[in-house]
C-alpha cells in the first residue's frame, strides 16, 4: 500500500488512492493507520501526520522493517527543513532499518548539509550513488 500511494505524483491521485482504500472493508489496522497518515499530510495537518507516521513506525519495529523505514523517513522529510537534527535522527532510523536505500542516505545528507556538516553529507550522497548510480538527485547534492 505504501508504495501505491508514495509513488503517486499528483494530490489528487493521493488522495483518489487514500479515499478507495478507505473504503476498503479488509483494510488492517496498520494500513489504516498509513491511510490516516496520508490523509493528515494531505489536510496540513503535519504534526498530527508525524504523530501517525511515529506510532507507525514503534509497532513496525521488529515485525515489518521496510514499514518501520518508511515511517521514519516520512518523519525525517516533514522535519527536514525546520528541525534538521530531528530529520537527521528520524533518516539514520530509517537506514538502521534498511541500509541499501539510495533515497534514504540523500535525504540524510542533505539533512547534514544544512547542519554543515558537509564532509559527513558527501559521505551520505557517495553511498546514495553506490547503492543505485542512477538516482540523479544525489548527483546534484
């Protein structure tokens, strides 16, 4: 579920997505609670988003860690650019969980460029090109 919805580009699609699957009778507790989470990013209800995303993330933990990964890095991307040290800790959770995800490390790196910690962020986008030489973005970085 969570990569229909995190590979939709448009709001609208999201929210098409979120609203079926809402509908959807055999929907777990857990996918309800992802459901939620977009729905509360999708409203501007970022805190509560976090909040979701953070119970989320403390039931995947040791059951389904590709979940447990994403919910730490969907936190990490909605602190990013008001709390960089949060993001920075949400993003290295996220690796703990799973380590051979390219988007993971560039998203941490550019965290660590606005601590300027630059030396330490080039480390991140290095290991982003290794893990998949064609992810672009950590080209730019």
């Amino acid at each position: 579920m969570i990569k229909n919805i995190s590979n939709l580009q448009e709001v609208g699609s999201v929210t098409e997505t979120v609203q079926k699957a809402l509908q959807s009778t055999q929907l777990s507790l857990v996918e309800r609670a992802i459901v939620d989470a977009y729905l509360l990013q999708q409203n501007g209800k970022i805190a509560d988003a976090i909040e979701k995303w953070r119970s989320i993330a403390n039931i995947a933990e040791g059951r389904d860690n590709e979940l447990a990964a994403h919910a730490w890095f969907s936190i990490g991307g909605f602190l990013s650019s008001n709390n960089p040290e949060e993001a920075l800790r949400s993003y290295d959770k996220a690796i703990n969980f799973n380590p051979n995800n390219a988007v993971f490390y560039n998203d941490r790196g550019a965290a660590k460029s606005l601590l300027e910690q630059y030396e330490s962020a080039i480390s991140d986008y290095d290991k982003a090109i290794r893990l998949n030489p064609e992810y672009a973005d950590a080209y730019y970085n």
